[in-house]
C-alpha cells in the first residue's frame, strides 16, 4: 500500500474577488475530479479543505471527504 500527503495552497486572494472565485472554480473541479477517480479506479483519498486568515472571523472546515459544503 502506498500513502501520501499533497497540500495545494490557497489562492491568497480576499473573498469577493474575481481571482479568490478562479481559486474557488479550481478547487471544486479538484474535488469533482478526485471524486470521480475514487468512483472509477477504487482510490482511498481523504481530504478536508480549511477556511482561515484575517478576513475570515474564524478557522473552519468547510469541506472533507465525508461531507459536502456546509
């Protein structure tokens, strides 16, 4: 059995902006693609997806292999 761990780092941009939303885009095509190789090739790859810095009131999960977006 192989493991690894990957991060793909935020896009750095505040919410609202037109490059924060490409980094939104990016990230739900990620997941939908990781999705769809988990269904197809009978992968095991847990993630969960964070929401924090001074912009955001608080650090949260927003998202994880488990669950969908709150």
């Amino acid at each position: 059995m192989v493991f690894g761990s990957f991060l793909i780092a935020p896009d750095g941009s505040k919410e609202g902006h037109p490059s924060s939303d490409k980094g939104d885009k990016s990230r739900d095509a990620l997941i939908n693609w990781i999705k769809e190789e988990i269904n197809l090739n009978d992968f095991i790859v847990e993630w969960v997806e964070v929401t924090y810095g001074w912009d955001c009131s608080k650090f949260r999960i927003t998202r994880t292999s488990g669950s969908e977006r709150e």
